[in-house]
C-alpha cells in the first residue's frame, strides 16, 4: 500500500523516526481497515452531454486509488520536466512532444479500463506509454535512442508502443491514428472480446477528414470505439477559435453522442471513461472531450509563450492543476499528511534520476540493426543494405 | 508460363521455391527445338500455339480474343479453366476458409459482389462480419485495416481502382510500411492491399494510374504483379498468407483471360520471378499487361530469327535479381518493357538495379520502354500510342541486337 510505503522511505530522518513510529501504527491500523472504503467526491464540474445522459457527478473512490492518482501523477510530471532538460543538453533529438499538465486525462482513463482494452494516441505519448505499464527505464532509453528503449531506438519520441498491454502508439501523423484505433475496434468486435478502444486526438487533429470518415463507418458498423478530444485548446500555435468554426469537439459528431469532461479532474475522466465503455459495448462509438492544458509549448522547439500569455498559464496552474486538486482531495480526507506526499515527490524523483542515469549508460543499437524489422522475418524478404558490396547477388 | 503443366506435379508434391527453381534448370537444358515445342503451352495468350506466320499489325487489344485453341490445346490436361477474376476469387475463398481471421473491406465489395467480380458470392458465403461494404473513404477504411491488422486480422482491402488509393497514401506509407520497424518489431501488419490498375480501355487519365511507380520506395511492404490467372491465384494466397503487408496490383484488361489451373492448392512465391520463355538472345524484362505485347512481339522476333529470353519478374519490390541476373548473365542484353510512366517507374528502378550489380554482364545500354510521360488521354487513338506496343518492341530488339 502506497502510505505504508512512504512511511518506511529512507528518506525520514532519524528525529521523526521515534514519532513516527508512535504514529504510524495508528494510521496504518487506520488505513488498513478503511483502506477498501469508498470515497465518493464530487467532480469540479457537472457532464455536459450530447444526445446521451450525462454520467453521474459522485465518483466513487478509494484512499489508495487516490493515492496511487497521486504517485502516478506525479512520476509522469517529474518524467515529462526531466525529458525537457535532456532535450535541452542534446540528449534528446528530433521532436519532443510534452504531457505535463495533462496527466489527469491518462492516470483516469487507466483506472477506468484493464489492459485488454486498447488505447491509441498521437505523439504526445510518453504518460500514456508509462500508464499502459511502461518503465520510465524504456521511456528514456526510447527517447535517447538505446536500443532498450520500448521500440528498439528505431522509433523514438513519437512512436512508443507497448502490444502486450493494449498500447498501440505513438504516431506522427496528426489524425491518422484515429482510422487505426477504429480498426482496433473492429478487431474488437470481430473476435468478441468485450473489449474497447480508445483513440486520442487533441483540438488540432478534430479537424482531420479522416475522423470523420471513421467515426461514420464506426458508427455505421457499431463498433466498440471511444473517441477521445484532449482538447489542451492550442493546435501547435493555434488556438481552437482560429482553428474550428464549431469548437464544441464532443458535438461535433452530430449523431453520435459525445461528453464533455474536465479533463484536469481525474476522477471525473475514470467516471468519462467508465461511462464510455459500458456505452460503446452496448451502443456503439462515443466521442468525449477532455478539457485540458498543456503547460509546456507544443513541443521543445516551441516557447509556448508566443500564442497565449504567461498569465493564462500560471493561472491555470494555479486553479486546475491536476496534482494539486489530488493533493487537496488527499489532504482534506486525511489520507496522508503533507509530508508523506513531499515524500513521495521526492522518491518519484529519485527514481526518474536513476532511470535517467541508467539509460545514459545503456548502449546505442548495433549498426545492423539497421536493417533488422523492416519485414517480418521468416516470411522471404530480407532487407537489404544500401551497400551492395556485401550483398550483391551471387550468380552460380 | 512454360513450366505450367511441369510444374503442377512438382507442386503438387512441395509448395516450395526450391522444386520449381530445379525445375526451371532442367527445361533450360533442353535443346532449342524441344523447348521451342514445350514453351508453346502460354495458354492465357491461346494465339501463340498457332503459327506464327501472320501478318503483323499494330495491336491495340492485348487480351487474347476469345481463346478458340485453348480447348484443342487444354483437353487432355488436368486442373479446371477459369477467368483471372475467378481465380482471385477461388485464391481468397480458399485462404478464407483455411483462416477465420482473414476478412475482406472495401466499396462494394459485398453484397454489389466486387466492382470486378472478385467477391462476388462471398458475402452471403461469409457474412456482413467478414466481407465488409464500406463507404467511400479509402484513407480511414485502409487506416482500419491497418488498425485491425496489428492486432492479428488478416485484412484484404480492396481499393476499387488502385488510383483511388492515392487517398490513402499516408496510411501505407506511414502506418502500413513502417509500423513494424518503428515498433521495434511488436506489430507485423500481415494486411493485402489489392486492386486494379493500368490503363484500362479509354477510361480516362485518372482512372488509368500505375501506382506501382509511387510506392515502390515505401520501405516495409512488398509489391507484386500478377498477370495470368495462375499466378493471381497463387499471389493471391501467398500475399494473404504473409506476415507483411503486400500491395497486389491487378491490371482491368486482364480479368478476363482464361487459363487452366490445377486443381490441388498451390502458392506462388511472392519474391520470384516467372520465365516466360527462355531465350538466347535477349532478356525481356515485364511485368503485368505488357507480358502479352511482349509475347506478341516474341513470335515477330521469333520469324525475324531471334531467340528472346521473357521473364514476368511478377515481384515489384524487391526484385528477384537472382532469376534476372542469370539471365543477363547468359545474354548481356536487356529490354524492360512496362505500363509505368518514364520517369520514376519500376523500370527506372530496375535499369538502375541491374546496372549497379550486373554492368560487367552486358554488352549493350539498358533499352526500357515506357509509357509516355502524359496523362493517359482518352481518344482511343492517343491511348494506344501513350502505351508501348508490340511493334516498338521488336524495334527495340533489333536495335540492342546489333
């Protein structure tokens, strides 16, 4: 259990200990009886809804559900802040796309689904990679090129995969996952599995055609697919009013029927998605919008300042920050003490350094590792190098 | 296909690449005569068992006309005869049935039938389930596919003339050809991508596109060509029982050759190329519809006394350079006829693949006839000369045989 774990980190010192060891036993005797009680806490704000009931307002939870929000939150925060400075010391190339800020969307969603249910998304996918069960060793290793990253160094930032728990990417193309995650579903549906999909998209990608002509044949052919808007408001340096003459996201699927959430509440995006799912297994596709924000610009090479004002950003930070909504909600109902929690940060720390140190260490892919993947071995083609030298064809 | 009928029994006994190679060796053993006799069995072009001497003539149409020698030619032989279009039929019904996972999509590929034919019966055979009528969308349907795909289906997507899938450009190339290697091997993507293209009779420039040329540097996929209803069939079930993804590409005027196939199942390779007839003199290399304006040409060439080696190199990407390079190997001449446009085409890439690893082998420059850099028109007259045409081929010869 998350508290009993805090509570013995080294990282008390030996002053407390003796108090500590008063208290503890206490509150874990405490903890340990209520730990399987159930919270119900009010969302921030009510569900709005097209053409379906809005999902209840009550979620219920439990202390060490909250909890464990609490730790998740806040490794994918100090993962996505620690990724900014390797980029920023070249350790980290190409195109970095960050979470931070929207980490409520994907530690809610985990709660609310196994992982036989399939999740896809864009490339903002490092917190959704490390939700599905991803070590923050492969996030790193992938994200620097080792070949022990998640795909093998050869995907890199963009493209983080995880099959055996349902984790289907990581892509580069803005709206191209979507026909992808319709696809999952239908794969769904073909062998019965009573399972769903998620496909993620941000504001950007809501104006893609090819959402549209899969969200009709998923409608068309009921599939157990669950369209997610992660509406952070900004596609790269546009706002969403520039962008689309009906910012609505969850209308805008006409007739199927969509949610509005607050996206920087997760316990109203594991209600969303709880709702969704038993939806989507009866009635077909659903699209939900989650109101989100990204702190960081779109990507490293963006400030993030040119398009909105600092103001708007810390005010943000300040009122809906997802962590510290949890923190309170932790704090108010006594579940840990305020120290338990900075030390629980600390430890998420720690652990994000050494993944960090680990996967400096850890080596590049071998030179023919080039070529290895391209097809699927045993099945004829081999991949060839671009020196011929080697593999001319040898005529008898 | 010369070694049809030979190659029925070596089949029937191993499906492997192996036996038919051995057996490609022991024809070219023969001696000219014999083999001039046992070639002549290219049923899907039944005028070639005739004679030879008639009057040459520009020939716009190169299907066979109805085959009338086929029947005296094919009585006594085994197998049964049907249309190409039938024997990519009998090709998808049989994997359909050996393998659940295997579904087909595409616009109006259900209960219309196929757009060709191809499906026709499958539906009410399978179910809405397992033959799937889409709407017009090709970018999120081949998406779907994909998508499906990666979590172990077999999806057979049908694009109902391969110019339209110029729509889903991006999902093939991104998602279809890189997936595997960007995800450091955790999803194959065993998808068939399949469907007509060529130039058609006066169809118009865009519904006469050879995508061939456009996504042949998509790294990750195979293409193959398949131009006789032996090897559509055959590619056919090699393509749907590939762990990678394929693109096969069909030509429209060819759906209604017949030929005689043999009755046991059998699959072709999909990264082997086919001698056509074995030669002395030249190499012909082609692929698709052109195989009969080359075959046309051949017997003008044989009149002319010249001994021209076709080979239907039927893999697009990659090529078998192993079956091309014996042939440059024994003839130093090599003619490329294709349907591709000049520039950037498949006979491009192949001029620029044999000069790179058999330039010591040839005595001549490379000649690779091409279609004309234009869009295809629709006057009858302009779309015969944008095509290459039997008589440019034997110009060609005569010309590299100097």
């Amino acid at each position: 259990m998350a508290l009993a774990h805090v509570a013995s980190s080294t990282s008390r010192s030996n002053l407390l200990r003796p108090i500590s060891a008063f208290v503890s036993p206490n509150l874990r005797r405490q903890l340990s009886t209520d730990d399987t009680r159930t919270l119900t806490i009010e969302t921030s704000v009510p569900f709005t809804s097209h053409r379906c009931e809005s999902p209840s307002r009550s979620v219920e939870t439990t202390p060490s559900e909250l909890l464990s929000f609490f730790r998740d939150m806040a490794t994918m925060r100090r993962m996505e802040i620690a990724a900014d400075s390797l980029y920023k010391a070249k350790l980290i190339r190409g195109f970095c796309h960050l979470y931070d800020g929207q980490e409520a969307v994907a530690v809610g969603m985990e709660a609310a689904i196994t992982k036989k249910d399939s999740i896809i998304t864009a490339y903002r996918d490092h917190c959704t990679f490390l939700g599905r069960g991803g070590t923050l060793l492969e996030v790193f290793s992938e994200l620097m090129g080792r070949i022990g990253g998640c795909s093998k160094g050869k995907g890199g930032s963009m493209h983080f995969y995880k099959k055996d728990s349902g984790f289907y990417g990581g892509h580069g193309i803005v709206g191209a996952q979507v026909p992808l995650g319709c696809g999952l579903a239908f794969a769904q549906k073909y062998k019965k599995d009573g399972t769903v999909t998620f496909a993620l998209y941000g504001d950007g990608a809501a104006n893609q055609g090819q959402l549209f002509e899969a969200l009709n044949i998923s409608a068309l052919w009921d599939l157990p697919a669950i369209l997610v808007c992660e509406n952070n408001h900004y596609g790269m340096g546009t706002a969403e009013w520039r962008a689309a003459k009906s910012p609505a996201y969850y209308k805008r699927g006409d007739y199927v029927p969509g949610l509005k959430v607050d996206g920087m509440d997760a316990l109203a995006v594991k209600q969303a998605c709880k709702f969704a799912k038993e939806h989507a297994l009866k009635n077909g596709p659903i699209i939900l919008e989650m109101d989100t924000y990204r702190y960081h610009g779109h990507s490293m090479s963006d400030p993030g300042s040119t398009y909105r004002t600092r103001d708007e950003i810390s005010g943000v930070r300040q009122e809906r920050d997802p962590i510290e909504r949890i923190r309170k909600l932790i704090l108010s109902h006594d579940l840990a003490t305020e120290k338990e929690l900075k030390d629980t940060e600390k430890e998420v720390r720690k652990l994000v350094d050494d993944a960090i140190a680990q996967a400096k260490e850890s080596p590049m892919p071998e030179p023919h590792e080039l070529f290895t993947n391209v097809y699927a071995k045993g099945y004829g083609v081999e991949a060839f190098g671009a020196d011929r030298k080697e593999v001319r064809a040898v005529l008898p | 296909m010369a070694t049809i009928v030979g190659a029925a029994t070596a089949l029937s006994a191993s499906k492997s690449f192996n036996s038919r190679k051995l057996h490609l060796r022991s024809r070219r053993s023969l001696s000219v005569s014999e083999r001039k006799g046992s070639f002549l069995v290219v049923r899907s072009d039944g005028s070639v068992v005739h004679k030879a001497h008639r009057a040459q003539k520009l020939i716009a149409n190169a299907v066979a006309t109805k085959a009338d020698s086929s029947a005296a030619s094919t009585a006594s032989k085994p197998g049964h005869e049907l249309l190409l279009f039938e024997a990519l039929r009998e090709g998808l019904e049989e994997e359909m049935d050996r393998d659940p996972t295997v579904c087909v999509m595409g616009e109006d590929v259900g209960h219309y039938g196929g757009s060709y034919k191809v499906t026709k019966g499958l539906a009410t055979k399978y179910g809405d389930l397992r033959v799937l009528d889409t709407p017009i969308a090709e970018n999120s349907f081949t998406g779907m596919g994909i998508g499906a795909a990666m979590t172990g289906l077999r999806p057979i997507v049908e694009g109902m003339n391969m110019g339209f899938l110029l729509l889903a450009f991006n999902q093939i190339s991104n998602n279809c050809g890189m997936l595997h290697y960007t995800s450091g091997g955790q999803f194959k993507i065993p998808i068939v991508i399949r469907g007509p293209g060529g130039v058609g009779r006066q169809l118009g420039a865009e519904h006469s596109q050879r995508l061939e040329s456009y996504f042949q540097s998509i790294p990750g996929i195979q293409m193959v060509a398949c131009s006789t209803p032996y090897n559509a069939k055959g590619l056919m079930k090699a393509a749907i029982r590939s762990e990678n993804p394929v693109i096969l590409f069909e030509h429209v005027l060819l759906y209604n050759l017949k030929e005689r196939i043999p009755d046991e199942e059998y699959v072709c390779s999909l990264e082997e190329a086919e001698m056509v007839r074995p030669g002395e003199h030249v190499t012909i290399l082609t692929y698709s519809r052109m195989r009969y304006h080359v075959m046309q040409a051949a017997k003008t060439l044989v009149n002319k006394g010249y001994d021209p080696e076709v080979i239907d190199i039927r893999s697009l990407k990659p090529f078998d350079l192993h079956t091309i390079g014996n042939s440059v190997k024994k003839t130093h001449r090599v003619l490329i006829v294709e349907e591709c446009m000049r520039t950037g085409g498949i006979g491009a890439s192949l001029t620029a693949a044999i000069t790179e690893n058999f330039n010591d082998y040839l005595d001549a420059p490379i000649i690779c006839l091409s279609s004309q850099d234009v869009p295809t028109p629709y006057a009858g007259t302009l779309e015969e000369w944008t095509v290459v045409q039997p008589a440019q081929i034997v110009t060609a010869v005569e010309q590299l045989c100097q």
